[in-house]
C-alpha cells in the first residue's frame, strides 16, 4: 500500500532552469496558478506546489528583483512546481497529437479502435486539469490581464496563420474568426469557461447544474461560433475540476485504486476495439453533436450522452491514478504544452495534404504503432525549451503596455 502522506514529492530543480508558459492543450491545452496544493496548516513533507505564476500550460521565470543588502536576512527559496500536473499534462498532448494525425487512416479498425479510446478521455481531463488551475485565477490582476496575452492574441495569430497554411498548400483561402479553425476552438471554450467561474464558484451545487446544461443542449443545434457547442459539451469536466481539491487527487493515490484503474482501462481499451469493429459512429466521441446530427430519439440521447460522460470521468480518474507522481524525464515538457498544442498542427496537415498519411501500410496495426510513436516524439520536440524560445514572442506575447498599473505601483 502506498503511503499517501507522500504522494506529491517536492520536485527538483529543473535541469534547464526555464520555467515556461506553455501546457493545457488542447490540451493542450494557457493559465495561472499560485499554489494548486493549498494548505491551511503546514504542508506534510512531499507536498510540493506550482511555482509563483504559475499555469495550466506551464510557468514563467521569475523576475529579476534587486539583490540584498549583506545586512538582510537571507530570503526564503521560492517554491518548486510539483511534476504531478506536468507529468499528466505531457502525456495528455502527446495524445492529442497521435489523435488527430490518426485522422486519415480511420477507415482501418485498428485506427479506429485507438481513436475512440483516446478520444473518449484525453480532451475531457485537459478540461478537468484546466478547471482546477482556474480555481483561484480572478485572484490577481495579472491572471486577469493572461485572458488576452494567453487567449486572444494567440487565438487570433493561429488563426491566421492556419489560414495561410491552408492557402499556400492550394485550399481557398477562408478566415472565419468567430468560428475557430481545427484545433483552436480549445482557446476560445477556455477564455469562456474561465469568464464564467466566477458563477460556477458562487453555486451551491455546481456540478448538477452543470450536468443538467450538458444533457439538455443535445436537445439544440448549437452554433460552432466561438467554439460553444464545446463549452457546453465539455462543461461538465471543467466544473469538476473547479471543485476538486487536493485531497481528491489524494485519494487516487492508494494501490487498490490503481489495480481499478488499470482494470478500468483495459476494460475501455476493449469496448473501443469493439466499436472500432464496428460501424459505430463517432460524433458523440466530439463532445458537441445535438440529438438531431448523431439520429437519435431525446432518450437515447439523454441516455447515450449521461453514459459517455460517466465512461469519460472512470477513464480521466483512472489515467490520473496511473500517472507518475514524482519527477519523469518528461516532466519538464509538461511545463510548454502550449507549443505542442497550437504548433503540432502545422506537421500534421502538411502530412495529410501532401498524402504521407494515405500510404496502404499506414492503415493496418503496423501503421498505427508508427503514427503514435512519431507523434510521441514530435510532441517531445514541440515541448522542448528550444522550440519556446523560437516561438515565445507569437504564442506568449508580453503586453504589460496594455495594462493599467495597479494603484500604489
């Protein structure tokens, strides 16, 4: 039995000494956190805590401050982000990555039995993590101001540059900014998920209610602009991680727990093989058709969307008890997943136009071993501290001349 006063080791200094901004990706996936673990009384040892600034897509470094007199007490270290959340937020790209480049190859089983797998949780628990690091993020003007250095000005420059993407690879050019392009609706459902916490925060039983809103806007063809028929499918998942405390993920941390949790993916890891096998169809997978696109009568719908959402909770539950607790060879990359995020689609549509992913033996097991372990590694590349300091000044803008300075500053 694991000893679960321990269960979030304070991890070492990284390597690098960067800190980033980039996560959730996406998910992945853009968002500040002071200190994810808080504590009324002292923190047991191994309690670790996100550094000062710190957020869903990663951290930044600390600002230079002016060095100390001799005569002064020497200051307290700051505190070390905890690898737990770096660790998930990592493998959660990673999945996104090997998701949408499995795209062109869905008409083989195997694809598409991975597919479905995936997509039955990993979008789901990039929403719950960014809830729970959203819980205190109308705490700080500064978290505030992130809204559009983090959100819409990254939001609008993909956008166009997509655009051009698509253009110059001999598509029409279009542009639609309120009707966000692939992968860019995720900025958009978090900007307005972050917006609304502070009604989700005031509820007293939020999650029902969220639940409810989630059911019933099957019943209503929900526009795609500014990605809303995934806010309010996701919904639910945000609210969750909203009131998730620490203890939860404590809880998750107790051997029996993991032995379920392993169970629990094998035994989805099967239902998606059957499906797969299937003719099944995968709009409710997206989180967002109405009752009306996926042909179903109100009750099956009610029923088939309350039964996707208890299969996507077991499933992020279990991921989150399997994942790694302490510092991985990889938990410095979970601090850039907004790189991976926002750039990994630039390599996966050259692919697709260009016809790489067409090839016979793509599309068969061999071809799906092949296509994830590429796009493990181009997720390893994307999150590496060399591609930030490529692309830091387009997706991590500094605009504090936007900003009115405190009063007193």
């Amino acid at each position: 039995m694991s000893d679960t006063r321990s269960s979030f080791p304070v991890s070492a200094p990284r390597s690098n000494g960067s800190q980033s901004a980039a996560s959730e990706a996406p998910p992945a996936e853009t968002e500040r956190v002071g200190a994810p673990w808080p504590q009324v009384a002292p923190a047991p040892q191994g309690w670790g805590a996100q550094a000062p600034e710190a957020s869903f897509w990663g951290a930044e470094g600390a600002q230079d401050r002016p060095e100390a007199q001799p005569e002064e007490e020497p200051k307290a270290a700051p505190r070390k982000r905890e690898p737990y959340l770096d660790n998930v937020k990592f493998l959660l790209i990673a999945l996104v990555v090997v998701g949408h480049s499995l795209v062109p190859t869905l008409n083989a089983d195997s694809s598409k039995s991975l597919y479905i797998f995936i997509y039955t949780f990993h979008m789901p628990l990039f929403v719950i993590v960014s809830g729970y690091l959203s819980r205190n993020f109308w705490n700080s003007n500064a978290k505030t101001n992130k809204l559009v250095d983090t959100f819409v000005v990254p939001y609008v420059i993909v956008e166009v540059g997509y655009a051009a993407l698509r253009f110059s690879l001999g598509q029409k050019w279009s542009l639609t900014i309120i009707d966000p392009a692939w992968l860019n609706w995720y900025l958009l459902a978090l900007l307005f998920w972050r917006l609304s916490t502070p009604v989700w925060k005031r509820m007293k039983h939020p999650v029902p209610v969220a639940i409810a809103i989630y059911l019933f806007a099957g019943f209503s063809q929900i526009s795609g602009d500014f990605s809303m028929d995934r806010f309010f499918g996701l919904l639910p998942f945000f609210v969750i991680g909203l009131v998730m405390q620490p203890e939860h993920f404590e809880m998750l941390n107790r051997m029996w727990v993991k032995i379920l949790s392993a169970v629990t993916l094998l035994g989805a890891a099967g239902v998606a093989v059957f499906l797969g096998h299937s003719k099944y169809s995968l709009k409710p997978f997206y989180f967002k058709h109405s009752f009306q696109d996926m042909d179903l009568s109100w009750y099956m719908g009610l029923g088939l969307k309350m039964g996707l959402l208890v299969a996507s909770l077991a499933m992020c539950f279990a991921f989150l008890a399997l994942v790694p607790r302490g510092e991985t060879w990889y938990t410095d990359l979970g601090t850039r997943t907004l790189y991976a995020y926002l750039l990994h689609g630039i390599p996966v549509l050259i692919a697709k136009e260009q016809g790489w992913l067409d090839l016979p033996w793509l599309h068969g097991p061999l071809g799906v071993l092949a296509i994830s372990a590429s796009c493990f590694a181009l997720a390893i590349v994307l999150c590496l501290p060399e591609t930030r300091t490529v692309f830091k000044w387009v997706l991590e803008p500094r605009l504090t001349w936007l900003y009115r300075r405190p009063s007193g500053s």
